[in-house]
C-alpha cells in the first residue's frame, strides 16, 4: 500500500506538491483502516470469543501491532543503529579511523520521517478506536499508550541535535545559552 497509493495519486495530477501529500495520507490512511478492521470484520463475525484466531483476538492482536509495535519498529530500525554504531566506533578511533567522509555522512545523516505514513498511522489508530471501542474498552489505554509512544518517537528522531543532549529541548529545538 505505501507503494502503490503514492504512484496511483501521481496519476491524478494534483496542482500542489501538499494537495499531493495531503491526498496520498488519506488514501493511506483509509486504506490501513479498511485492512485492519473492516476486512476482519467482514470476515471474522461468526466468532466473537477470544478463542485462537477468534474475532476478538484478532481484533486484540491487530489493536496491539498498530498502537505499539508500529513505533517500536521505528525506534529499533536496525540499518540506522548500525550507521551510529560504526560513526561511533570510528569516532573512539580518533586519527586512526579508516571512516571516508561518505561514510561519515551517511551514519550521521538525521532519520529520515515520512510525515504521510506517520499521519496514516495515526488516523489508522484513531479510526480504528473508533470502530472498535465500544466492543473492546480495554483498546481506548492501549490506544493511550501507542498515541505515547508516537510521540516519544517523534520527539527522538526530530531532535536536530541529538548529541548535544543539554542543548535541546524536548521539542527538538536547539537552546541558545545566553553568557
């Protein structure tokens, strides 16, 4: 989906590069929606007990991958920490470092954050509440805790000055000290 709905909005020739992103992040998110809940729906409503690979169940498990693995996975992206792995071990080596500049720049190059697939994972956790509180209450913390937990990993990767922990704020914005 994160393939092919941006290549199916190009084809509609929208007059701005934010008519475009806006377009693509619906398309997305309504999307994301239709195959976390509505598919299961459909397909699950003969069975409504928490049995193994009854409705709740799936219901439980798709509430748990959207709200906290999704940003977890964005926290633990592997490629990325072993960029910063290899910038800091070269760094430890000082004049000895056989790190090229390239090299340097790639692993100190800031994440990367496709604030359309962010938005469609939000409005996939929302609609999703939507959808399914009213037979799952518990999903509303578990929604409480995923919505956290996208914060917290935006803040992390927002951050333009991740290294100089005293100079940032939590918002990611650089504090000029005054002398």
């Amino acid at each position: 989906l994160c393939f092919a709905i941006p290549n199916i909005t190009k084809l509609e020739r929208l007059g701005s590069q934010t008519g475009y992103y806006c377009s693509v992040a619906i398309k997305l998110s309504v999307s994301l929606f239709l195959n976390n809940a509505v598919i299961p729906f459909i397909t699950y409503t003969r069975s409504i007990y928490f049995t193994e690979g009854g409705f709740l169940m799936t219901v439980c498990t798709n509430w748990a991958l959207i709200c906290v693995v999704d940003p977890l996975t964005e926290v633990f992206d592997v490629w990325y920490l072993v960029a910063k792995v290899q910038w800091w071990l070269a760094r430890r080596k000082g004049s000895e470092s056989t790190l090229t500049q390239r090299e340097a720049n790639i692993a100190l190059e800031p994440y990367e954050v496709n604030m359309v697939a962010k938005y469609a994972q939000l409005m996939n956790i929302m609609f999703y509440t939507s959808f399914y509180a009213l037979l799952f209450p518990p999903g509303i913390l578990i929604t409480i805790v995923g919505l956290g937990l996208h914060y917290w990993v935006c803040l992390l990767y927002t951050s333009d000055a991740a290294d100089e922990r005293s100079s940032v704020d939590l918002g990611g914005r650089r504090i000029i000290k005054k002398k």
